[in-house]
C-alpha cells in the first residue's frame, strides 16, 4: 500500500458511514480486476476508486486517453486513470448476475440493474488548484479530462475535512439521480459476485460468508493463529479461503488435516471444485501419518488395527530424534482440532514451527465427541502452538436455524456446563440464522415402526426440495440404520452409506442420494433436512448414559433447515428429549 492509498484508507475509514464496506485492491470479479478500493455503499450503491500519488512537478501531457510522466529524466506514457477505473466499473457491472434482487422487476426499465454504481479518481498529492492548471490554465479542457464530480483531490481529503463534506463527495461521483438502497440481501449478492472466493457450493445452495467471516479470513497472518468457532459459525468456510489466498500468494504446497475421513473427502471435493487440487492436500490424520512414514522409508509393523496409532509413534520418534524435520509443505490447516490428542497437535506444531511456517487450527471444544478426555484438556501453549494474542473467537452459529440451535444446546446444556474446559472456556452459541420450524421429535414404537416413520419424512421433503441429496440420516451404529435402509430399497428411494472406511473415503454431496452416517462421521458437514435416529442409544460401555449427549449435540446442529429427531428406546435420554417435544 503507498502511503497515499494508506491516507485514502484511513479517510474512508473514517469519514464513511459505519454501514459501508471497503475493499482494497482484492481482485474483482471472473476477470481478476484489481481497483484500489471497492466500496459498497447502501445508501448510494457502488463505488470504484483509483489511487494516484502523482505530483504536479512529474505530469508532462494529460488527455482524454493517456498521460505522460517524467521520473528520473525518463518519459513513461500510462493510461488515463479514469478511464482504467471506468473499465474495472464497467466490466464488473455488466457482468453482475441476473439476479432477481439486482434487477428492476416492472416498468419502463424492467430487467435493467437496480443499483446505481460510479467511479472516480483520486489525487492525493495534487491540489484542486494544480489540477485545474493542468492544460494551460484552461479550466473547461482539464474538466474534460478529469471531470471534478470523478475525482478527489489532495485538499479535498484532509483530516480537517468535514466527514459529511467527504460523503457528499463520494455521492456526487454517481451520474444518475436513481438510488435504490442496497439491502444487506443485495449486498450478499454483489460480495458472492464481487469475490467468488467468499462462496462455497454446497449441494443445491451457494453459502456466502458474513462479513465478520470475510473480515477474519482476509487478515489472517502467518506463523500459528487459532480460530475458536461454535458449530456452524463458518470454520470450514474460512478454511476454504485460506487455503486458496494461500495458493494464490505462495509458491509452497499446503496440507489440510482433519480426524474425520468423511471430512476429509468433503473438504477435498471443495479443494478440488476451486481448481486447487495441485497445491493442497487433504487428509485425515492418521493418513497423513501413514504417508510420512512410507515417504521416509520408515517400516512399521503392526495388524490393521494398531497400525494408525504404530505409523504415528513412529513418526513422532523420528520427528522428535530429528530424522524428519519437513514435511514438504509450507502450511498446514486443521479442521475440527478438538479431536486431536495433545501429542498430535504437538507433533503437528513442531514440523510447522511459528516463525518459518503458517499454522491455523479450527476447533470447538463442545464437539469434541470421541474421548472426552482428549477434548483440548490441556493449552495449546503446552503443545507448542503460539498462538497468544493471534486467538479469534467466532460465536455466532449462522448454519442452524434459530429453534433448531436453541434446542441442540437446551438439550446438551447442563452436560457442557459440568464438562466445561478450564484452560478454554466454553463459547455459548449465538443465533445468527432465520427464525425456522421446531425441530420435530418422533417417540417410536419400535425399530420398525420409526423406519417407516423416517422414510415417510424423507420422501415428503423430497417433494419440497427436489434434491435427495439435501438430506442425512445420522444413526449412533451401522446396525441403527439396517432396517430404514430396508424400506429405503423398498421404496426406491436412493442413498448412500458411509460406514465403513470405503464408503467414508468415497462420500461425495455430487451424488443426488440420502446420505447415511453415523453421527461421528456427520462433524463438519452440513444438510438441509436432518433425521436423528435412535438418538436414545447408549453404548454398552458407556459409563454414563449422558456421555452421547455431546455426540448429539453435533448430530442436531447439522441441519440447517429442518430436523427430525426419533427414538424408540426408553432411558434418560429418550425422558430428557421428551422435555422438548
């Protein structure tokens, strides 16, 4: 940033209204246009600046077209700024959607954009009064090449300057008289078309982040930052982004890691729906560990069961006696962090040390689900993550509607109030999404009876939707789920497992078919139509029936639509469900 486009900043930062936003120099748009500022105002529209620190002294010949510079006794010949921002503001305007909200719906301009856009120019070392002697002290031929309602001026940018003066300033860059407030809906759009990389598909629907999401994710640093999320406050959407800033901005490659198998074939289906399959690799950790070892030549032996944990020790021992020191990637991004033991995030922090390398860890500590004791009982100072003063806190879940977040945490409330981490505090969600349906609690009479039931609930939103895919049966085992998928077959309605390791690694959200998993395997993903089943089960080796509260937990706040919650066995946890239905 020069330091003139530093005090246009800094002006815009503080004479805007507080509802503006302001981009600098993000590249817009399919075409990768790069204005200085892009800024939406609601009250006016949008808004393209150039930023020019020319002087006076080095301004040889200006036209309509082109200008002349002299520096350093050298001619250099350049584009007329106004006209290179009026490209940027023309090519991204008439590329814009044809988007229902951007588009005038009757009348005499019926289709034609609904929003007014402008652009101009600023000089911050060049005087109104300079500019005007540009041509030979002719006012009406300067005004021709650089019209005063298009560009700003070095006085006319001051601190002294009155912020409403400035505004009006802005305002009268735009040519037309018609204004239509930009809503926070039509906003949404103009980002989402603006910058692509804010988007994420996701089955039928494009998911945009909010602001304070797109805010952190464009000012993370390097070296290790933590991001401490609720569920469905947008983790893995900001996972999404960095990995493509950091593929666009470094020559490196980048790794992904994640507990979950499922998990990783989701995040890799994204990756490579951005086109950057190249750069980034992702994989759960035990894989991960797996290919260390086998890159470096390092044997182990184990039966299939132990061999995850084996391939880990091993590599651990080889990390730790300095036999491996890199891991042939600059970055590394770990989703869901809350599953990982201490010695894995230890191991992790090590190869990918503060000062030469970027770490960003993702977690929520109310749905770590697999060993309570691994659930980030520990600092991560502990295991060598430097993350202090580098900690973002996201408590705002924009994924689930309102009834459905306020049940899932009623639901698990007093159990994370007794678990609750004292080195890291528990985040309360806050509810950022739509009002939305009750959640739909089912009390049935029997295995078979709630299949029907669930099928039933399955083919009526199919209905609604259209989309098979847009639905998940989530089930505590394998065996909860045989006899649904029974009726499934009966019924011909299509769906996919994801139970055992083949069906995990090959899950895909291209397939239009209901997807069943357990709710393990449900962490970090999203549908919009959830059924819960047998959500009363409780392992035969659980020393406490409330142990499966923080697996459903994350099993509720996986619908962002609606949810169907069922059970059929009778204990504590079938009375406690009953409390809400």
């Amino acid at each position: 940033m020069t330091p003139g486009e530093r005090r246009v900043a800094s002006r815009l930062e503080s004479f805007l209204n507080d509802d503006c936003l302001v981009w600098y120099d993000i590249p817009v748009g399919r075409k990768n246009r790069h204005p200085d500022f892009v800024i939406i105002d609601p009250e006016n529209g949008l808004v393209f600046l150039e930023v020019k620190d020319w002087t006076v002294s080095t301004l040889r010949q200006v036209n309509q077209e082109q200008v002349t510079l002299e520096t350093d006794g050298l001619l250099k010949s350049e584009i007329n700024p106004l006209v290179q921002v009026r490209r940027y503001a023309c090519d991204t305007v008439n590329a814009l959607p044809a988007n229902p909200c951007l588009r005038q719906n009757d009348g005499q301009y019926k289709g034609r954009l609904n929003l007014a856009w402008a652009y101009g120019v600023v000089f911050t070392r060049i005087t109104r009064q300079q500019l005007k002697t540009l041509a030979g002290n002719d006012e009406n031929a300067v005004e021709k090449i650089f019209p005063s309602a298009q560009t700003i001026c070095q006085d006319e940018m001051t601190q002294s300057v009155l912020p409403e003066v400035f505004r009006q300033k802005i305002a009268g860059m735009f040519t037309t008289g018609f204004r239509t407030r930009v809503t926070p809906r039509m906003r949404d759009i103009l980002r989402a078309h603006l910058f692509p990389e804010v988007t994420v598909k996701q089955n039928s629907q494009i998911k945009i982040m909010d602001i304070q999401q797109e805010i952190l994710a464009r000012n993370i640093g390097d070296g290790h930052r933590v991001i401490h999320g609720v569920a469905g406050s947008g983790k893995t959407m900001i996972l999404l982004f960095r990995c493509l800033y950091l593929a666009e901005t470094t020559p490196g490659k980048i790794l992904v890691l994640c507990y979950n198998i499922t998990l990783a074939s989701y995040l890799r289906e994204c990756i490579e729906a951005r086109g950057l399959a190249s750069r980034v690799t992702v994989s759960h950790f035990h894989s991960w560990c797996a290919s260390m070892v086998k890159r470096h030549g390092i044997k182990v032996t184990a039966d299939r069961k132990e061999y995850p944990d084996k391939c880990f020790s091993a590599l651990e021992e080889a990390v730790n006696s300095g036999k491996i020191t890199r891991t042939g990637y600059d970055a590394v991004l770990v989703d869901e962090g809350h599953d990982f033991d201490s010695r894995w995030l230890a191991l992790i922090a090590r190869l990918f040390d503060n000062a030469s390398r970027s770490l960003l860890l993702m977690y929520d500590d109310a749905q770590s689900i697999y060993r309570r004791e691994r659930a980030l009982n520990f600092s991560l100072a502990s295991v060598g993550i430097q993350a202090q003063g580098r900690t973002s806190v996201l408590p705002v879940n924009y994924r689930n509607p309102k009834r459905i977040l306020h049940f899932a945490y009623a639901f698990s409330r007093e159990y994370f109030e007794k678990h609750q981490n004292r080195e890291i505090p528990l985040v309360q969600p806050q509810a950022g999404g739509e009002e939305g349906t009750e959640p739909e609690i089912l009390r049935c009479a029997s295995e078979r009876d709630e299949a029907r039931q669930v099928a039933d609930w399955l083919e009526k939103r199919h209905v609604l939707c259209g989309h098979w895919s847009d639905m998940a049966v989530l089930c505590p085992t394998e065996r909860s789920a045989q006899q649904l998928q029974d009726v499934m077959t009966l019924r011909g309605v299509p769906f996919a497992t994801c139970f055992d390791r083949e069906g995990k690694k090959t899950y895909s959200r291209r397939k239009d078919v209901v997807h069943l998993l357990t709710y393990q395997s449900s962490k970090g993903l999203e549908f919009p139509y959830v059924a819960v089943i047998n959500a009363s089960f409780v392992h035969s080796g659980a020393a406490d029936e409330s142990e499966v509260i923080p697996v459903l937990y994350v099993a509720f706040t996986r619908a962002t639509r609606e949810l169907l919650v069922t059970c059929y066995r009778e204990n504590s946890i079938s009375r406690h469900l009953e409390d809400f239905a």
